[in-house]
C-alpha cells in the first residue's frame, strides 16, 4: 500500500466548538483526526464532514488517487 498522509483542515473546524472527521467509503476506516485537521492514509473514496458545532454544516466526498492527488474538496476546506 501507498504511504500516503494528506492532512485537511477546514473553515468550520477551526472554529471553538467546531470538529473535523474523515471516513473511507469503500473499508469503513476512519482518519486520524488532529487538533482542527483529519488525515487521509490510503486512495479511494472519502467522506469528509466538518461542522462548527451550531448549525453550519459541509459533507463532501473526497477521491484520492493512487499518487496522492486529491479531488472534490469543499469549497471551505483545504489541504495543510
């Protein structure tokens, strides 16, 4: 397997009550979350769902590449 470690972090999750959490669709494994940040280990598909622990939400799925290259982000995410 790839070693691949693709850290996000994202708007809402930086937030003080906000929470960041990645889960691999096709294995069900979930990432290794940090202080405001998710890390992604292996390719495939990606759930990946920030909240600010109020009401504001984003869920997208993420595809990560073989080589480490990464599609789909939301638009209040981004890779550190």
């Amino acid at each position: 397997m790839n070693a691949i470690q693709i850290t996000i972090t994202g708007q809402y999750a930086t937030l003080s009550r906000g929470r960041i959490s990645a889960k691999h669709v096709q294995s069900g494994v979930w990432g290794e979350r940090g202080n405001s940040t998710v890390t992604l280990d292996r390719p495939g598909k990606w759930m990946v769902s920030q909240t600010d622990g109020f009401n504001r939400k984003e869920t997208v799925y993420v595809t990560v590449s073989d080589d480490g290259e990464i599609s789909g982000l939301g638009s209040r995410m981004e890779v550190v």
